[in-house]
C-alpha cells in the first residue's frame, strides 16, 4: 500500500465523494496563467500530483495537454477515475510517481503540497521533469477577512491536532530548491457560490482531520456550522451562498542541467 498521511488516509478515503461536490473549483484567471504564463498546450506531457477527485485535473485536461493524475487514497482515485474516464489516473505519492526519468513538461500541485512537502519530494519531482520543465502549487485558501468564514476556522481548529496545512507554512521551507529558479507567486480572488449545504457544510466536512473524526464529533461540528445561518446576514440565503476565497499559485522552474 502507498504510505499517506494518517489523517489523509482515514479522513479522505470516509470523504471522496462530499470533497468532490463540496470542495471549490479555481478563478477563470487558472486558464491564462496555464495557458500563457507557463505554456501548457496540447503538445505538452502534465502531471497532476496528489490529484484527489479530480478538481484541477479538468482545468489541466481544458488545455489540450496529455494529463497523467497521480493519487495515493483509492477512493479519491475511484472517484476521479467515475468522473474522467478519459484520463490517464494512476496510483502513485510524492516520493514514488510512476513516470520515467524526465518525461513530464509540467507538474502541478493543488490543494496538496502541504501533505508531503520535503526535499525527497522535490528530488523526485525534479526526476521526473524535463530540463525548463514547470512546477506547479496551487491552494485555495479561505478569506477570513469575512466573519463567517472566520467563524468557520474556529469550529474547525480544535481538531487540526498538527495536520500538515496550507496555513502553517512549513511548505515554504523547502525553497529555494536545488536544481530549480527562485520560486514565483500570484494571488487571484475567487468565491464558491451555490447552496450552503455543498459550499460550506460539505466544504468543512470534507477537511480531512473533520472527516477522521468518530462520529459523533463529525455531527457536533456539523450542528455548530448549521447554527451559523441564524447569526450572519451572509449566510441568510441558503440557496445562494458566496463562500469568498484567494486562490494562490505559484511556480519555479527545473534547470537546464540533465540529470
């Protein structure tokens, strides 16, 4: 079996199909910054590390380019096989992806950098890639500028119990890199917008460390979000609720030099 996160493992094998209809797509930006700042196109290999269900495999398949989605937990790796069957979707992690010695144009990283972030990571994604070939990271992060969204994060922060996440940083540790230019960010803004039971109740319930928990403090976390309807104006109107994020991406590129 894949070694995963013990809280990736448990919470996402029980979460795969509320992570595919609760978790936000990316801004329209996502397109021109593939397109036009990195040069993904149809003639280009790309790999989606620690691909999930599949959210930003479909924006990399929008390109043209050949899409190989890479994930280690079978039943997000089931799940993006239902809803892409026309992609090339195999198991593999961050220390073991099934591809040959610099044979991708491009590798990205959404939503999951943060699980496996080291520099045995980065020496096997350099592997992999071809000498100028693109590494990808890219994270949806919740605007706590908004006080419900705020309110959220303190549901949520008895449970984090040192989960690796976006927010903690440690992912920025590892660069700069060896063998790869100085990293590169942008931020985009971004809202997930349609009913609050998929934008925010299957949103939160699909966080991994919510969804390894027992039971019975699944549903306690699942109360205090209902409850929120009735103290944020935001949230008055269920059927349309606009969950706002920051969308970041970033990216370095592999040296000339051939490994």
């Amino acid at each position: 079996m894949i070694e995963v996160h013990r809280a990736a493992q448990s919470g996402y094998s029980k979460a795969s199909s509320t992570y595919a209809s609760g978790r936000p797509g990316y801004p329209n930006e996502i397109d021109g910054w593939l397109r036009d700042t990195l040069g993904i196109c149809s003639n280009k290999l790309v790999v989606d590390l620690g691909a999930g269900t599949g959210k930003f495999t479909a924006r990399l398949v929008q390109t043209g380019a050949e899409v190989i989605a890479v994930e280690p937990v079978q039943p997000m790796l089931d799940e993006l096989r239902r809803s892409y069957p026309s992609v090339s979707a195999v198991e593999g992690n961050a220390t073991r992806i099934p591809l040959g010695d610099e044979s991708a144009d491009a590798l990205f990283c959404a939503q999951a950098f943060h699980w496996f972030a080291s520099t045995e990571t980065l020496d096997e994604i350099k592997r992999v890639l071809k000498p100028e070939g693109i590494f990808g990271l890219i994270w949806n992060i919740r605007d706590e500028t908004s006080d419900w969204v705020a309110a959220l994060s303190r549901i949520m922060m008895p449970y984090e119990e040192g989960t690796p996440r976006f927010h903690d940083g440690i992912w920025r540790s590892v660069f700069p890199a060896d063998g790869f230019s100085e990293l590169q960010e942008l931020k985009f803004e971004y809202a997930h917008r349609g009913h609050f039971d998929a934008v925010v109740v299957d949103r939160i319930m699909s966080v991994s460390f919510i969804a390894s928990q027992s039971l019975s403090k699944r549903k306690e976390v699942e109360r205090q979000i209902r409850q929120m309807v009735n103290s944020y104006p935001d949230l008055s109107d269920e059927t349309d609720v606009r969950f706002p994020y920051q969308t970041l991406v970033a990216w370095t590129e592999k040296s000339q030099t051939r490994i």
